[in-house]
C-alpha cells in the first residue's frame, strides 16, 4: 500500500513547516464535534444538538529556533484569520486543504552575540 504522504504535516499557503522545527511530543491532531446547541431536559439530561462534519483543531510548538530559522517561518505570522492551511488527516491518512484561525502566538526570544535565539512558540490552530 503507498502512502501519499510527502514529508511535512502542514503547509500555510505555500510555506511548508518542516518536521524538524516542530518541537518532538507537541503536535496534536483532533476532529472536534460542532455543537449548535446544548439544553437540559426535565429529567436533568443534557442533549446535543451536532452538525454531522467535525472541525479539526491543531496544536504544536515550534522548537527553538535562531534567526535564520525564524525567517523562513515567519510567513506564518503574517495574518492570524483566514489562514489556507495544507494539513496530514491523522485520521484518513490523506492531506486536506481548509481555512483556519490561529490564536494570537506569543513568541519570545533571548540576544545572543552576533544573532536572535528563539524559544518555543505554542501554535493553537482552529478550523473555520
């Protein structure tokens, strides 16, 4: 059986994050259920009321990184809404095209002589 899996988990736009710079035992893929609506009926139960598609929600770090690194991630950066983002399907094991949000990223670094070292960045993406 082959696989159509090309060496990367995701892509936004047309910059792809390499493995490598994902921090090892971040990244985590799930399909999360789209509640309309929740109630309580007389007997105390809760009910659901559930669109039959899932939203995926991804969350991962980019490792440390220096400078020259940083660069080539930047892109990713540039707009927090309405992001084309390229992802494996952990569960299908096919890559899918949607549009994401991303939570506003905190990204931190220390001066080192002669360049910039950054510290892991926690990435929360959330599909539309």
């Amino acid at each position: 059986m082959s696989s159509a899996y090309l060496g990367y988990r995701l892509k936004f736009g047309d910059t792809i994050i390499s493995n490598d710079l994902i921090q090892k035992g971040t990244y985590n893929f799930t399909k999360e259920k789209r509640i309309v609506s929740t109630w309580k009926d007389a007997e105390a139960v809760e009910h659901q009321k559930v669109l039959p598609d899932r939203k995926v929600h991804i969350k991962f770090s980019l490792r440390e990184r220096d400078l020259t690194e940083q660069e080539s991630v930047a892109a990713i950066f540039a707009t927090q809404d309405n992001i084309t983002i390229t992802y494996w399907d952990d569960y299908a094991c096919v890559y899918d095209t949607s549009t994401f949000y991303m939570q506003a990223p905190t990204i931190t670094h220390r001066n080192t002589v002669g360049g910039i070292n950054y510290d892991a960045t926690p990435i929360d993406l959330v599909e539309y």
